[in-house]
C-alpha cells in the first residue's frame, strides 16, 4: 500500500512540472494581441523557467541541505501555485515574464529534489520509476496543450485558463501533506564530503549531452502550436497536435527506460534520437503531408531520451546523494543551455518569416548528440568520481 501511495504521489507531482510551459502554445496569437509580444518575447515565457531549472540546479546541495526532501518539494509546490495564480489576471507583458520567474523557481525546486529521492526510493527500480515520473511529467505537458484552450471556452476570459493549472498544484501541495505520504529523509555527508561535479569533465559533458537532448523539446513546445497556427489551424487543433506530441512522449518514456535493462543505455539513446530526427525533418520539407506523424515521432524519441539522460547520470554513481548532485549538475548545465533554443527559433521567425531554419536547428542538433552517445561506455564509469565523492 505504501508503495502505491508513493508512486501515485510521484505521478501527481511530474503532472505539474509542464502545463506553466504547454499551456502558453495555443493561446500565443491570443496573448500577443493582448500583450503586444513579439515572437521573440513570447518564447522568453518557455525560455525562462527552463533556464531556472538549470541555475537553481547548480545551488542543489544547498537546496537539499537546508530543506530536505519534504519541504523542498512543498516549498516547490507553494512556489509554482503562486506564479499559476498571477495568470489568472489580466495578463500584460511584465506580469506574464514574472509569472514565469516564479513559475520557474517552483518548477525547479522539483527537478532538483525528485531524482535524488527516486533514487534513495526505488534503488532496484530505477529505470521504470525515473520512466514513470517522466512520463507523468510529459503527460502533464499533454494537458496543459488539450485543456487550456478546451477552458478557455468555458471561462468568462480565455487567458484564465493559463492561471487554472494553480488548483492542479495547491491540490497536490494538500496531498504531499497528507500523513500517508511518507517521506524518506535525506541522508547527507557533511558538506565537504558532497560532490563537487564541476571538477569532473564527465559531468560537463554529461551536461552538455543533456542540453542537447532537451533543446528539441524546449523548441518544440513553444512554436508548434503557434506553426501550425500560420496553416490556419485553430487553438484547439494546435493545441492537440502539441497534446499528441506529450502523450506520446510518456509511451516513449515508459518504454525506453524500461527496455534499457542493462546499464548500456546507448543503442536506446541513439533510437530515440534518431526516431526525432525523422520528426524535425518531416516538419522541415513536409509540414502539411503528415503532421500528426510528425509530432509523433518527435514525441516518442524526446520522450525516450529524456529519462533515459537522467537514469544513464544515475548510472555513474552508486550513492543516491551523490548521484543525485551529479544529475542536479547535469540539469543545471543542459536546462540553462536548452533554454535558449525557443528564443533562437523565436527570433529565427522574426527575421526570416517562417519556422523552417529552426526545425532544421534541431536536425543538426541530433547528429551531434548521435555523434556524443557513443562514449558512455558503462565499463568505463568505475572509478570516474570517487576521488571526487
């Protein structure tokens, strides 16, 4: 029973990590009429919160060390329902970029925590579990894209319906309260004793890998819904395809961890990448001959190598705090990095008019990552980190 609870608790808690970022899409032509955004300025509000993913991780030792498990993810919580109810006023173009900081340093207290307590948690289901709450995490993007614009017809004005998400996260705040959820406390070195990551080139190319990986899904989710928008589609059709994309992105998460039983996750890290790639390209030179294929496979192969990142940085370290730090690391390094891939796209539909150079961004992207996976060689993980453990 204790296990279920548990794990329910973690799926709840991975579908709040995305509708602050998804629910933006098919309401774009609507908040930059409302806002006067430029393309360029709209995608800040992707852009923002995955760079504060990435700069809150680099503080995760502190974070850990002075909250814990428990109130690091209540305070997460708290955080991210604060910037989800700001939207539910009036938005302007000052409040919507706020909302996003907040947002974002809610969002990031989570990413921080729940590896590093999945970790001490599952230990002999790493794999399924690191899926799960990924696919959790992506099945909450499918919402944010489908029912924002499906409440935006039911409330008195439609930009209410970014701020709904708040009652998702104060909901799950109660729920992470509650006396049946259990949570282990976290058992931490003294602080000279943690890792210190940045010493390691492997946690810098790890870092990078990661940054990579998630450049594709952070430029997805901001200009698919407004791409399709431009071929006449309507806020609900676009923010469908963006639902597909995620709810195909949790097949991808569930499937791939679990198939990689070994600890040699690459030939899955290269299908994945590989399966988006034909997604970007299709998007590319065929964007109206099959667009739900399209988001598909972008879907499937983001998805599958999202988790599969996080468990391969697992990999390399035995002790669940500090393999923790490592993935914190690595988030910190990729997030910051990846975050910057909507406002380059933003601004490539700026200057040349269309989405074309920034899909073909993302085709360029995976043959570097095709070309990095092959060095994780689980063989040569022993002994990497433990003069700096």
């Amino acid at each position: 029973m204790r296990l279920v609870v548990s794990l329910t608790v973690l799926v709840l808690l991975g579908l709040n990590l995305r509708p602050l970022l998804t629910s933006i899409g098919p309401l774009t032509g609507e908040l930059r009429d409302i806002t006067g955004l430029s393309f360029s300025e709209v995608s800040l509000l992707t852009t923002i919160p995955i760079l504060m993913i990435g700069a809150m991780a680099l503080f995760a030792g502190r974070v850990t060390t002075a909250l814990g498990y428990r109130h690091g993810i209540g305070l997460g919580l708290f955080i991210l329902t604060a910037g989800l109810v700001s939207r539910l006023f009036e938005p302007t173009s000052t409040s919507m970029i706020t909302s996003a900081v907040i947002g974002g340093v809610g969002i990031s207290l989570l990413h921080i925590v729940i590896p590093e307590l999945t970790k001490q948690q599952y230990l002999k289901r790493l794999g399924l579990v690191t899926g799960l709450w990924s696919a959790a995490l992506m099945g909450g993007a499918a919402l944010g894209a489908v029912a924002t614009p499906w409440a935006a017809n039911l409330l008195p004005e439609r930009y209410q319906a970014m701020g709904g998400w708040s009652l998702l996260a104060a909901l799950v705040l109660v729920i992470w309260y509650l006396p049946m959820n259990r949570t282990p406390v976290a058992s931490i070195p003294p602080r000279h004793l943690l890792l210190r990551a940045y010493k390691s080139p492997r946690a810098w190319v790890l870092g990078a890998y990661f940054a990579l990986v998630n450049a594709g899904y952070a430029g997805f989710i901001a200009w698919i819904a407004p791409f399709y928008a431009e071929f006449g589609w309507s806020a609900q059709a676009s923010g469908n395809l963006l639902a597909l994309f995620s709810l195909v992105q949790v097949i991808g998460a569930l499937v791939l961890p679990a198939l990689s039983r070994s600890q040699d996750r690459r030939p899955w890290l290269a299908l994945a990448v590989l399966t988006q790639m034909v997604g970007f390209i299709g998007l590319s030179w065929f964007p109206n001959v099959s667009p739900w294929l399209w988001s598909a496979l972008c879907g499937f192969g983001l998805g599958g190598a999202f988790p599969l990142c996080i468990v391969m940085a697992l990999d390399h370290i035995d002790n669940p705090v500090q393999a923790g730090r490592l993935v914190s690391f690595m988030q910190g390094i990729g997030f910051m990095f990846a975050s910057f891939m909507p406002l380059i796209t933003g601004w490539f539909r700026d200057v040349s008019g269309n989405y074309t150079f920034g899909w073909q961004l993302h085709i360029a992207v995976g043959l570097i990552i095709l070309a990095m996976t092959w060095q994780f060689n689980p063989r040569g993980y022993k002994g990497l980190f433990n003069s700096l453990e």
